[in-house]
C-alpha cells in the first residue's frame, strides 16, 4: 500500500510541475516561467516541513525524492517547449 501512495504521491510532482511550467510559458518566457515552478515547489516543500515541526532548511529524502520529481516534470516542460512539440 505504501508503494501505491508514493507512486501517486511522485506522479503528482512531477504533473504539477509539467502543467504549471507549460501554462506560465504561454505567457512569461520560459526559463523565467521553470524558475517560478522551482521556486514555488521549493517553497511548497519548506511550508510542508515547517508544518511538522522541522527546520526550514532539513529536506531530507523524502523532500528530496519530491524536489527530483518537480524538477523532473519542469525539465520534460522546458524540454518539450524549446524542441517546439509544445
């Protein structure tokens, strides 16, 4: 059951930062639109912890799988936008 809640928990991630990425490209360039995912993504993720109880800047394994995920779902967007298939 834990594998099947990670599974979702990751596709999530990496969606999120996929759809937020090609839609602000619509609109700011980019690169400019992929550091804002990043960045919300990484504020998302300090939020979380903060909110159970740890220090801001402690991502341990679990914030760094969700960070992988982000990142790679914002690299597939710039990707597919820059080779022009978006």
């Amino acid at each position: 059951m834990e594998l099947k809640k990670e599974l979702i928990d990751q596709s999530a991630h990496f969606a999120a930062g996929l759809v937020a990425t090609v839609l602000l490209a619509m609109t700011i360039p980019v690169y400019v639109a992929a550091l804002l995912v990043l960045s919300l993504a990484w504020g998302r993720e300090v939020y979380q912890r903060l909110s159970k109880g740890n220090k801001w800047y402690a991502c341990k394994s679990g914030c760094q799988l969700d960070m992988l995920f982000w990142f790679a779902g914002i690299l597939l967007a710039v990707s597919l936008i820059k080779t022009g298939i978006i």
